[in-house]
C-alpha cells in the first residue's frame, strides 16, 4: 500500500502551484490531484518496501538452497568419475 502522507504533500504542492485567481477551489483542487495521483499509482504494478524486502530475502535463501544443490551435485558427479574397479576377475595366485 502507498504511504499516503506523501500522496497529500504531493497533492498540496501540486494545489500550491495554482494560480491566485484560482485558489479559491484550492481545497477542492487538491482533493482533484489527490485522487488522479491515487488512481495512476495504483495502475502502476508496484509493492512496498516490506514486500520487497521479504521476496528480497525469499530469493537470497533459495540462492543459497541452489548453490548447496549444485555443490552436492558436483561431489555426486566427481565420486562417480573416480575409475571404477576393473570387470577382470581376479586370478588366483
């Protein structure tokens, strides 16, 4: 969810730019910007920092799982390369 403390600042900024012979309906102006600011945010496909942060995390411990992975995979295919024991029977001495 988008902070709205900064949608309001923005929006009595965006109201303070108005010209004099206008600020009569300034209050009326502001809630105008206000609501297009909100409705163009929420078009946008955008998360809050908390979200972020947790896939942020979600996706370094999968990183680490994958690397753990890889690492016993490379152990597997380094025992199975050793040379296996030859197929000819031993001969009696």
């Amino acid at each position: 969810m988008i902070d709205l403390t900064h949608i309001d600042e923005l929006a009595r900024r965006l109201s303070g730019l108005v010209p004099p012979g206008l600020r009569e309906s300034r209050e009326e102006l502001q809630e105008n910007f206000k609501a297009v600011l909100q409705s163009g945010l929420a078009k946008l496909d955008l998360v809050t920092r908390e979200e972020f942060d947790v896939q942020r995390a979600v996706l370094l411990r999968t990183r680490e799982k994958l690397e753990a992975l890889e690492a016993q995979v490379r152990q597997l295919e380094a025992g199975n390369a050793a040379p296996a024991p030859s197929d000819t029977p031993a001969q009696p001495h």
